[in-house]
C-alpha cells in the first residue's frame, strides 16, 4: 500500500515521502496511525549520532489502531488501539528472563532500521528498501510493528496524549519507578526537564519522594517541572555551583537519587557529586561526548552506584498499561507536555522541538 512518510536520506534532513509499505509478516500487524511523538532520539538519529542505515522512516512512539495481522498473531485484531513501543527479540537470554529492554539485539532493532528477521517493509520509488527506526517507523500514516511491540489500550482513551508512553515518558517514570525505586520521604535531582526528565518528577512524586529538583535552563521548561512535582528548580545557566546548591536544599546530604536526561557531558560528574552516602545515580540519555570523572572521588568515598537504563527497564506491555492507569486517574499528566501539529507541519513540530518551546510535539494523521 502507498503510504506518506518522513524519512531521512542525509544527515539532519527529514523530508515527507510517498513510499510503499508491504505487508504484515509473521506475527506483525500494520497500524494505521493515529499520531506519534518526536522524541530526542528521533533528532539524534536525524543526525546521524547513532549508528544506523539511511534512507530510515523516523517515529518511534507512534500510537494507532491495528488495520491487519499477519500470520500467528493472537493477542491483537483488527480494530484494536494500540501504543507502538521498542523492539526487542523475544528469544535471547534477557527477553526470556522478560528484560526486552537489554535485548541482546537492541542496537540493531533500535537504529539499523530492520525487523527481526533483518529484512525491512516498506521500498521507495525507484525500488530502494527502507528502514523504519525501532521496527516501526511511526513517523507515517501506516507502520508495520511486531505484535510483542504493540500495547493494547482501552478505546476510551483519547490516543493522542499517549504517544510519549512509547519511549520518552516510559523512559523517565520507568527509570524511576522501575529502577532507582525511590521511597516515601527520599530525596531527588532530575538533570533536564524534557519530556524524559518531567516524566521522572511525576514519577518521583507518585513514589512519594519529599524533595524533587529539576535543573533545565530553559524557565517555561522549568515552570512546568514545578507544576508536576518538582519542589524546586535550578537554572544550570545561572547556577555557578549545581552539586552545592543541591546540597543545600537537602540540609546538606546531597541527594539519594539522581537521574541525567539532557545529555550534557559536563552535567554527569556534578549529578555524582550531588549524591549523598550510597545515593545511585542514572544516566538515561544519550550523552553528547566523552564525560570526565574522578572514578575514585566519586565512588569509593560516599558508596555511590552509578547506573545506565533503556527504555526505563520496562517490559512495555506491563509497564505501559500501568502508565495509562495513572495517566486516567490525573497522576500522570503527560498530556501537559504535548502540542498537537499535522503531519504536513513536521518541519514546524521539529523547530519547535529544537528551539525548546515544545517539550512534546506530536504529530497527527
Ligand atoms: N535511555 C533511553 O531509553 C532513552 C529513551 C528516550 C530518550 N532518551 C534520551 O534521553 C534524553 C532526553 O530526551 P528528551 O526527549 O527528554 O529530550 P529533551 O530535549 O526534551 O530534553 C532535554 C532537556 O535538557 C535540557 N538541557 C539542555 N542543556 C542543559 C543544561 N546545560 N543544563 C540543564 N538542562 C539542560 C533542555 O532544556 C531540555 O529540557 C535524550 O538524550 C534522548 O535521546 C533515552
Ligand atoms: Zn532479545
Ligand atoms: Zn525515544
């Protein structure tokens, strides 16, 4: 079938194309899509700072109803609503202990454009296959997805607003709720307030923790990390010293829990020394160059334990029905961090992403 797509040819272009999309194979569905988000990843693999293989069909948190299953698929039917999340294999050792997101194949299901069998779905004109980023492709008014990927939603719920549970907003709460587990009373920095580190405030609120700071530079960005959570806000531009300040807003212990969401290098060894005794720390984002740290310093001293996470360490079709949960009952606002374009305005969806006025955009089909 033709479907309309955006797709990268060459680095930090991303162009809508008519191209042809084949059909479901063995336990994959195609979904028509009702709207997908752009994450951060969206624009690192637009330029090129992830290995990967052009020409690609961006979209990775795509949300929409199943159109036609392929052959041995038996959790989902034509008319279902459904989240589109992150590939995995479902046959190596971690899927099986039910770790999908350290998938030993996740490099190449995430950024290499092909399903699991390495073969891609959809050609160009001219007959050239195409990848689709994360098996999916979302940017695009139809995707294929493999079943286990695709989440079933109650129909009641309004699509739109969900798209973020896919990667950014599972990413942010997941790597809270599922992996720092903070309690009751603890205490928290969150560097960067996008749409990953404002998904971890309102986590980290949810858990109950009694100090949450969000650090960001841009004010609007920081306003809102308040209006979900967060108990105080530093602006890293105008704060000459970030592990002091936090420490002063902890009584001087430094904080039992940290997280990195902007990707800036220089932020990493202030997040370490932020932390108090035996605080962990995780860095979920892509990390824009080499970091510096004084292994010594930081961790034999205070007892730290310094993390990495994918995808929030969930198991999206577990993590995600809970995420919609609190999304129903007013815990999980995310739908504050969208803002609805049209397809045919992608290139103003991405601007906006860029210039930091938009934490969200999500495109509609
Ligand atoms: N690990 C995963 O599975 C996973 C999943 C999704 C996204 N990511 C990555 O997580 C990161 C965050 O994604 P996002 O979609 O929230 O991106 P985003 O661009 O919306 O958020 C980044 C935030 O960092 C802020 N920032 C920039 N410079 C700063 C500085 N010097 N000090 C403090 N804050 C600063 C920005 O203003 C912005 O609010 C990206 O690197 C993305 O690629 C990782
Ligand atoms: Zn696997
Ligand atoms: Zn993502």
């Amino acid at each position: 079938m033709k479907i309309k797509a955006a797709v990268v040819r060459e680095k930090g272009k991303l162009n809508i194309e008519e191209l042809e999309l084949g059909a479901p194979g063995m336990g994959e569905v195609l979904v028509k899509t009702l709207a997908a988000g752009i994450c951060h990843t969206d624009i690192s693999t637009m330029n090129l700072e992830v290995p990967t293989f052009l020409p690609l069909v961006l979209g990775h948190e795509g949300v929409g109803i199943v159109e036609e299953v392929g052959p041995g698929v038996t959790s989902l039917q034509p008319g279902d609503h459904v989240i589109m999340s992150f590939p995995s294999c479902g046959c190596c050792g971690p899927c099986l202990e039910g770790k999908p997101y350290a998938c030993d194949r996740s490099t190449e299901l995430f950024f290499f454009g092909t399903y699991a069998d390495q073969g891609r779905r959809i050609k160009d004109k001219t007959g050239q296959a195409v990848g689709a980023l994360f098996g999916q492709g979302s940017l695009a008014d139809h995707c294929i997805i493999a079943e286990r990927n695709a989440v079933k939603v109650d129909p009641e719920v309004d699509m739109k607003a969900l798209c973020s549970l896919a990667c950014g907003a599972q990413t942010g709460a997941g790597a809270v709720l599922n992996k720092l587990k903070p309690g009751p009373g603890d205490t928290i920095a969150i560097f960067g307030c996008g749409a990953v580190g404002i998904s971890a405030v309102m986590a980290a609120k949810l858990a109950g923790c009694s100090t949450i700071i969000g650090v960001d530079v841009v004010p609007s960005r920081m306003e809102l990390a308040l209006q979900c959570g967060a108990t105080h806000v530093i602006n890293g531009r105008e704060c000459p010293d970030i592990p002091g300040e936090i420490r002063k807003l902890t009584g001087g212990q430094g904080v039992r829990f940290a997280l990195e969401a902007s990707g800036v290098p220089a932020l990493v060894p202030q997040m370490l020394s932020a932390l108090g005794k035996e605080g962990h720390a995780v860095v979920v984002s892509i990390i824009a160059g080499p970091v510096n740290l004084d292994v010594s310093m930081l961790f034999v001293g205070p007892c730290i334990s310094f993390s990495g996470v994918v995808e929030g360490n969930s198991n999206p079709r577990i993590f995600i029905p809970q995420l919609v949960e609190f999304y129903k009952k007013g815990l999980l606002p995310i739908d504050r961090l969208c803002e609805y374009y049209p397809f045919r305005e992608l290139d103003k969806a991405l601007e906006a992403a860029h210039s930091g006025k938009v934490i969200k955009p999500v495109l509609l089909f």
